[in-house]
C-alpha cells in the first residue's frame, strides 16, 4: 500500500498541512520526522517533498546514513548545511552560510542525527516508527527540547503500531513503562 492508499501517510500530510497553517509558535513551520529506516525515510521525502513545496512552498530534506539531500538547488547536500539551514539560529547560520537564502522547513532522518544535534529551532517532532529502545525516543526528543530553544511549547508526536500488532508486540505499554 502506497501513496494515496496509504492511510498512515495520509494522515502524516494532513497532520503536518495542520502544523504548517496553525504554527505552535507564530511563523514556526518546522517539523522533524524520525523513522529508525532508510527507505521508510526515502518514502517519505518521495511523498512528501513535492507535495509540500507545491502547497505550501516550503523545502524538505532526508539525511540518513547513505543519503543527505534538500529539494532546493540552491542548498549543498552535505549535512552541515543541511542541517544550519533548518536551524539557522542554533547553528549560526549567518556565520557559516551567510549567502544561503534558503531555509528548509521539514526534515526527515534516520537516527543518524538523533544524538548531539542543536536543532531546537523546530518546535514539531514525529516519530514515524517508534523504536524497541525507549532511550532513542528520549534522544530523538532531546534534539528540539534543548536550552536556547525560543519556542514557547514543543510538541512530540508518536505514530504507534497497529493495535493488532501492538497487541502482539505490547511496544506501547513497554516504551511507556
């Protein structure tokens, strides 16, 4: 099941065209999602690049550990700048890239990034999947949740598991505990 058939990432658009209208924080669109996979983070950006751009015309990049990529031309595909322009407050943007003009507003990674990154310029964060450690949830977390963030309130989303595998695996009830 993909694309339009997909109703998991058909909600994932609908939740993120939400983000994007009615920011947490004014003039806030910037949103993480994390998938512990390469392709489900190719997937995605297949699916969601365009459509985003096209309607609202904000720029999306993937980094996982083989792929680091932004659908703007103007952006270098190498993960510092990948990463200063979706946090360019964090990551001193004007100093390192001052004649980068573009920003990028979505950002899909696998857990690559999800240890000693300042990204708390973003205030939306999704886990896609949510992996068997509960500590990579935390780190995943703690890549926005961090001092200097000037966000009032930060939001965590969790795409849990189908109840009937959820059921089998119990992952809720243990990443919770």
């Amino acid at each position: 099941i993909r694309g339009e058939r997909d109703s998991k990432l058909q909600n994932l658009i609908s939740l993120l065209g939400g983000k994007i209208e009615k920011p947490l924080n004014e003039g806030n669109k910037k949103a993480i999602i994390f998938t512990a996979f390469a392709d489900t983070a190719n997937y995605l950006y297949e699916n969601l690049a365009g459509h985003l751009k096209e309607t609202y015309g904000i720029n999306t990049a993937i980094i996982t550990g083989s792929k680091k990529t932004c659908n703007c031309k103007n952006i270098p595909g190498d993960l510092n700048a990948l990463l200063t322009c979706f946090s360019p407050r964090s990551k001193d943007k004007d100093q390192n890239y001052p004649n980068l003009d573009e920003s990028i507003d979505l950002l899909i990674a696998t857990d690559c990034i999800s240890e000693g990154q300042n990204l708390q310029d973003c205030d939306y964060l999704i886990n896609y999947d949510i992996h068997w450690n509960p500590v990579r949830i935390i780190q995943r977390f703690g890549r926005i949740d961090r001092i200097g963030s000037v966000n009032e309130s930060i939001q965590l989303v969790n795409y849990w598991p189908d109840i009937s595998l959820d059921e089998y695996i119990n992952l809720k009830k243990r990443v919770e505990n």
